[in-house]
C-alpha cells in the first residue's frame, strides 16, 4: 500500500489494519524516504529527492515480499492512493515488462493523477521533469487488471484524472 501526500504510517495505521480484516488480507506498507516523524512532501519535493526515493522504497518492499519472504508475485497485489500512484504505477510498469502473462497481479489506482503537474495546471501533454507521469504508464501496464477508485467530488485530484486514466 503507497500512501497519499498528508499522511505516513501512524496517521494510517488504523485505517490499515480495518482494511486487512475486512478483505481478509496481509497488508505491507511503507514511509516513502523522508516522510515519519513529523516530515511532510513538500519539504521532500523541494529537494528533488522524488521520484526517484519513492522508486527505490516500493521497489524494496516488492522485492523483500517476493524475495525474502517468498510471495508469490501473482499474490500481490499493488495500491497506490493519491501520490502513492506514482510509484505504484512506476512499479506496475516495470514489472509488466519483465514478468511473462503468466504472472498476473493486480493494481488498485485510488485518487490516482494523470502527472503532478497536471494536478496544478491543465496541459494536454507531460512536460519533462514532471513527477509521476502515470498517464504515460498506465497504458503500459497490460499484463493485470487496473481498478480505479476516483469520487466525483474530490478537491485535490479532479475526477477528470481518474477519467483519463481509465480511457
């Protein structure tokens, strides 16, 4: 699970485990570098530390899943809420590419973006440097299903982006 802009795992935690008991499910999920013990996005995107750091932390709990803890990779499945759908699309891509058909997992986009950018200014195209360009990559996560959670009434991440994504 790839959590949104405003929170890290003890905002969430609650939330977390309500989830894993409903669905009956294990859930792992993680701080991106930088954010815990009071440290917030914006400070981490100032620094030009994402989207790299943000790779390299979801790429790391996939690999300790499958690798050290033997999940199948068709058990997992990926959730990315909000700004958790960059690096959550970002690994869905990469894994898309390098697994045969035959190893499906799922993706869950929630209050998914089409880019960053996009978030603040309505342009028909990804500019370079632009964090998070899920509307070029989702197209090339083929291998396993794509659901997406968008409200109609979000303040944050218009519907319109959730939209796009699923067309």
């Amino acid at each position: 699970y790839s959590h949104g802009h405003d929170v890290d795992l003890g905002l969430i935690y609650d939330f977390l485990v309500d989830l894993s008991r409903l669905l009956g499910v294990n859930i792992m999920s993680y701080d991106y570098g930088g954010y815990g013990l009071g440290r917030k996005a914006d400070a981490i995107l100032k620094k030009g530390k994402q989207p790299k750091q943000c790779y390299a932390d979801i790429e790391a709990c996939y690999n300790y899943l499958v690798y050290n803890k033997s999940v199948p990779p068709s058990c997992v499945i990926l959730y990315g809420k909000s700004l958790g759908s960059g690096p959550t699309c970002w690994l869905a891509q990469k894994l898309c590419k390098r697994f045969e058909s035959g190893r499906k997992k799922s993706v869950i986009l929630h209050s998914a973006f089409l880019s960053v950018l996009r978030i603040m200014v309505n342009v028909g195209f990804t500019p370079i440097g632009d964090c998070f360009p899920n509307v070029d990559r989702v197209s090339d996560i083929t291998s396993c299903p794509i659901y997406l959670i968008h409200g109609k009434e979000d303040e944050v991440i218009p519907f319109s982006h959730g939209k796009e994504l699923y067309e």
